[in-house]
C-alpha cells in the first residue's frame, strides 16, 4: 500500500514564535516511508528534490530524524528544543 501525507509540516503550529533557524521550510513534506531489510528511511519532498533520510540524519537546519516506524507510518523529529511526531496517512 502506498502513504500519503496527512500532515505536510508539523512545525506551523509550535505555539511559540521561534526564529528562523529553528522553523523548517514551509515547501518540506514528508512524502513516504521506505523499508529495505531492517532499515527504515523517509521520503522529503522540497525545492531541492525528492530525499530519503534515515534516524540521526539532519534534514535542515538543526531539525534531526529519531525515529521510523513503518508500521505506524510515524516520523519523530527534534531540533533540541521540539520534538514533533509526523503521521503519515495510509490509503
């Protein structure tokens, strides 16, 4: 089954007004999740392209991927300060 994204960007509404180091890009979506063996990477979508991240990988600008899970389709994601949990919507 495919994923698509219910939550494009988790990080509009923190509540906080934070500097613009600490926001991620308002064209950066979580397209998908992939699973090869043990090993779990996510699709990001921006103006750059289409990337597949992995945990402890840096997505931009301090924002770092904890974890996968492709069962739940769920993505945490921190930049120290937040962490936000990112759901994907199965079809």
């Amino acid at each position: 089954s495919s994923l698509s994204v219910l939550n494009n960007n988790p990080f509009d509404d923190l509540g906080t007004i934070e500097s613009s180091y600490n926001q991620l890009p308002s064209d950066l979506k979580f397209t998908g999740i992939l699973k090869i063996g043990d090993k779990e990477g996510v699709f990001v979508s921006s103006s750059r392209g289409l990337d597949v991240f992995y945990s402890g990988q840096e997505i931009t600008k301090g924002y770092k991927i904890i974890s996968i899970n492709s069962e739940k389709a769920e993505i945490i994601v921190t930049n120290g300060l937040n962490t936000k949990l990112v759901k994907l919507e199965q079809d």
